[in-house]
C-alpha cells in the first residue's frame, strides 16, 4: 500500500483473534516482539553481546548448551510472563537487513515465532522494557502500541532500518473482513497468524514458574549488564567542570531540597528501587529526555553540580564496577547493584549512568534545587 507512514505491517490473524487483539490494543499497552534472527551467529548489528559459551555453561549446571533461537524465544518468553504480562504466539515472517547492499548481509526473509505482549498489569516501564529486550535479543526493531494509541517501530540494534533508537509511527490497527488486515511499513512486509490464546505467569505448572523465574533472572542481570556497557558519553553535559541537573517535583516552591529517602515512592522510580534499595534521588540532564508521567502537574527545579564528585559509569576510573560484577551473575537486583551503589558513596556524592531512555545522575546526599521559571 502506498500509505507508508499510517499503515501497520502486514498482518494475518483470524477473526476471533483479531478482535481480541483489537480490545487488548484498546485496554492496554501491548506490544510485538521476538527473539528469532535469520543469521543467529551475526552479532556485528548488536548492541550487546551475551556471555559466551563457556561463561553460559558455568550458569547452566546441565552442562554447555548451543544458542538457538528456540532457546532465546523460550528465555524471552519467561522474562515476559515472569513481570506479569500476557503473551499470545503469533507465527509470521519478516525482511531481515531490510534495505541492506552489502553483498554480506543482504535482505533475507526470516520465519519466526513472535509474541504478542499486552501488559495487563499496566507496568509504567513496559515500552522500556520491550526495548530492553529488542536489545538483548539484537532484533531489528520492535513494535509497541500505547493504550489506545497509534503503534510505532522502535530500533533495538545498530541495522539500517528503522536504526537504533529510531522511532517510527505505523498507524493504528485496523480490520478487514475475514480478520485479515494488510499493508507495508516501508516496504518491509509482515506476516503473522494466531495461533493460541493469551497464557500468563499463573497458567504455567509449579516447575515450569520456578524455571520462568531463573530465565527470567538471568535476562534481567544480561541486560543490567548492557546498561552499563553503553553508557553515554558525561562530557556532552558539563560546562567549566559543573554539571545542570533537573528534578521535577509536586510542590511551588522558590526552592527544594531533594531528599533521597523519599526513594522509591512513585510508581515510576519503583522499578529503580528493585534494583537496589540504596536511598538515592534522580535527575535528569536532557530535559528532552524527560518523561510525560514524571513532569506532568509539577514544577521543574534545577542546580548546578560538580562533575568531579560524581562517579561516571562509562570510564569506571576506580574500577568499582568490575569489582562489583559477580562472575557468574552479573548484576543482580539488590544484590551487586546495591554493593554498587554504597562502595560509590563512600567516594562520591553521585553517579551518572544511562537507561534505555535517558542519562541521569543519582546523588546520594539531599540537595537543595531551585525553581526554574520555564524550561
């Protein structure tokens, strides 16, 4: 179809499913991903690298296991039902280095098994989240649909289309007759049909939790990991060795103080207390970073930092994070990030790091922040 910009990919889905889909869309963020690559091996578009063979061997007491795509869909599919989410199989196909003229990764058509995630807990961090794992799983793109909203292609790795943290509207869903709904989203054509119904973390049997439940674990340290190997580069942010940072806040006053025992009480920082307790307050310094749910119905403060008494992720001058970094296990929440946090402190004010979304420093003493007029 020629309406490149407000029509979805191509989609095949039975009529019984397509209304669900249709009222799922209406009721919840949803969203489609998958962990399936047509070259499984081809990490030169990733933007993270999982452990190798012999460090997943070491995790996997059943000895050493390939890396298959049925393996990575199974582990994506645990994290998924494990953080509560509903998930649907969907079978389809898709174009892989859409738009690529290297003689070495031409286009190619990909079958796959793909899952259609509604967060039916309504999560503050699902998009986050499906981007995470669009990461990890080093997909080409993935797609999520606010509630209600147009749907859009979000670029996980470093491929031509749509490109990494490119976002892309493509439409609100609609259907045809017989359920089947078509179009192309630049030209990259898709297929998918229904194959089951949703299946959520209390359909699973007893074992098959407690196994979800270590995937799971294990994806979440993978891609804590990832966190911190791509940070963004401070430099970008400091002016005569200080540092602006914003905080947004439910009060109209002249002046704050930002104290970081309040951690941890909006909906939106609780997944950053999962991951450790330790008492800290947040900041952004990229107000175009900044989230509608977080500066909604508040006013926007600032102060000026120094930049020496913050520790940078990136460089880890003191080599606290390699320190932290179990072997085996990475990052664990509330374990190696909260051992993280307090060796920091006992050195530094703060710490400056990145998320999927956004660069923010953290300081672990309260602040006192100014009012700023407009931003």
């Amino acid at each position: 179809m020629s309406n490149t910009h407000k029509n979805w990919k191509q989609f095949i889905i039975n009529e019984a499913g397509l209304s669900k889909i249709r009222q799922d869309m209406s009721d919840y963020d949803t969203a489609f991903i998958t962990a399936f690559r047509g070259d499984i091996n081809d990490k030169s578009m990733c933007v993270y690298v999982p452990p190798s063979q012999e460090e997943l061997s070491e995790r996997d007491k059943m000895g050493k296991r390939g890396v298959t795509n049925k393996r990575n869909n199974k582990e994506l599919s645990a994290f998924l039902l494990s953080q509560g989410y509903g998930i649907k199989n969907v079978q389809g196909s898709y174009i892989e280095n859409f738009g690529s003229i290297d003689p070495e990764k031409l286009p190619r058509e990909v079958k796959e098994a793909s899952f259609f995630v509604t967060n039916l807990n309504n999560d503050p961090e699902f998009a986050e989240q499906i981007i995470n794992l669009g990461k990890r799983f080093c997909q080409d793109s993935v797609i999520i649909v606010p509630k209600g909203e147009e749907g859009y292609i979000y670029g996980t790795n470093n491929g031509k289309y749509p490109g990494l943290d490119q976002k892309e509207t493509v439409g609100k869903f609609m259907g045809g007759k017989t359920g089947e709904f078509m179009s192309r989203k630049g030209g990259r054509p898709f297929v998918m049909k229904e194959d089951e119904e949703t299946k959520t973390y209390e359909d699973l049997p007893g074992k098959q939790r407690q196994a979800a439940k270590l995937m799971a674990q294990r994806i979440a340290e993978e891609i804590s990991d990832m966190h911190i190997l791509s940070e963004a580069d401070l430099s970008a942010y400091v002016s005569s060795g200080m540092i602006t940072l914003y905080h947004y806040a439910p009060v109209d006053e002249d002046q704050i103080e930002v104290d970081p025992n309040q951690f941890g009480k909006r909906s939106y920082s609780r997944r950053e207390k999962q991951r450790s307790s330790y008492p800290r307050s947040f900041y952004y310094v990229d107000l175009n970073q900044a989230e509608n749910e977080v500066k909604s119905g508040k006013k926007l403060f600032s102060l000026e930092f120094p930049v020496n008494k913050l520790y940078n992720f990136k460089e880890d001058p003191d080599g606290l994070i390699k320190s932290a970094r179990h072997p085996t296990y990475g990052f664990r929440d509330d374990i190696e990030w909260t051992e993280l946090f307090s060796s920091i402190h006992e050195k530094y004010d703060g710490a400056y790091y990145s998320t999927p979304r956004m660069d923010v420093v953290v300081l672990f003493e309260p602040a006192t922040a100014n009012k700023m007029e407009r931003e």
